[in-house]
C-alpha cells in the first residue's frame, strides 16, 4: 500500500513515511535511515524528521552521519549553531573512543576537536585529559584540566589531577 503512495507525487511523502514507521517497528534501522533521509531530502523543513533521523543516527552509532545531517540541517537553518557544536562534540568524542585502541595521535586528535566544540565539558575534558596522561602529556593534561577547572570546577577531574601529581 505505501509502496503504491510512492508514485504519487502528492502522497509521496506519506508512503515514505509509513515505510519509514514500519522499518522502525521492525527495528530495520537501515531501512529506516533511507527512507527517512528520503523524506528530509523532499521536504527538511517538516517538524519531525530531523529528530527521527538523529534518533536513528544515534541508535546505529552512525556518528560520521551526524556529522553531515548536523552540517546539512545547520545550513538550513534547521538547527541552531550551539546544537550542532553540541552534537559535533558527542559525534567526535564517540568516534575518539572507536579509535583509541587503533591511534592515539588520531583520538587526542578528536577529542580536541570534540573539546574545542564543546568547550571545558567536563567529560570530554576527563577523556582527552587521561589519553594524554597515558601518553605521558603531563603538561598538556594539567593546562586542559586547569582551564576547564577554571570555568567549571568538577570533581571528576581529581583522578587526574592526583595521576598528574604522582608523575611529575
């Protein structure tokens, strides 16, 4: 039946989107996605399929996917700027930990990025802060941890600040 709605221009986006309904009751996420980037590409500006889509994205851990369908809905005024910094930030911070056991050059490298999005949140701060105290960047680890204790003092960070002083 919905597949019958495709070829109508006029219920196109009604048949996506009970193909789209069906493939998230299923639990097909894949299929979900497709269909409901389908729908985003005809119409981006309908309230719901923003979220549906990132509520997908999310559930896969499709994290380099966020970061084109944050880029594309922030350009499109879809999205405010401090939501896609918030979501660059997890998007970065979560392919960081994929990557930690493979490159730590690439991890720290993300998880500045994700930091720099984010700025001093204190988990992607005790995040980067340990990679560099494992690869013994003592001095880089306490001038994050320091400037994030500034802005926003955490207990999250004694560990670190207590591996830092047992070091140096």
């Amino acid at each position: 039946y919905f597949n019958e709605m495709l070829k109508n221009s006029n219920t196109k986006i009604i048949g996506l989107r009970g193909l789209l309904e069906q493939n998230l009751r299923k639990q097909d996420y894949h299929h979900a996605l497709i269909y409901a980037e389908d729908i985003y590409n005809i119409n981006p500006k309908l309230e719901w399929i923003y979220k549906t889509i990132r509520t997908i994205i999310i559930k896969t851990r499709n994290w380099q996917k966020l970061i084109e369908i944050d880029k594309d809905a922030f350009s499109r005024n879809i999205i405010s700027k401090k939501n896609n910094l918030n979501n660059l930030s997890i998007a970065k911070y979560e392919i960081a930990l994929i990557k930690k056991d493979f490159s730590v050059h690439e991890t720290i490298k993300l998880l500045t990025e994700a930091n720099l999005s984010r700025p001093n949140f204190p988990p992607i701060v005790k995040k980067l802060s340990n990679v560099l105290i494992d690869n013994n960047q003592l001095t880089k680890a306490k001038k994050i941890i320091q400037k994030c204790w500034i802005q926003n003092p955490h207990q999250i960070f004694i560990e670190e600040l207590i591996s830092i002083s047992k070091i140096e």
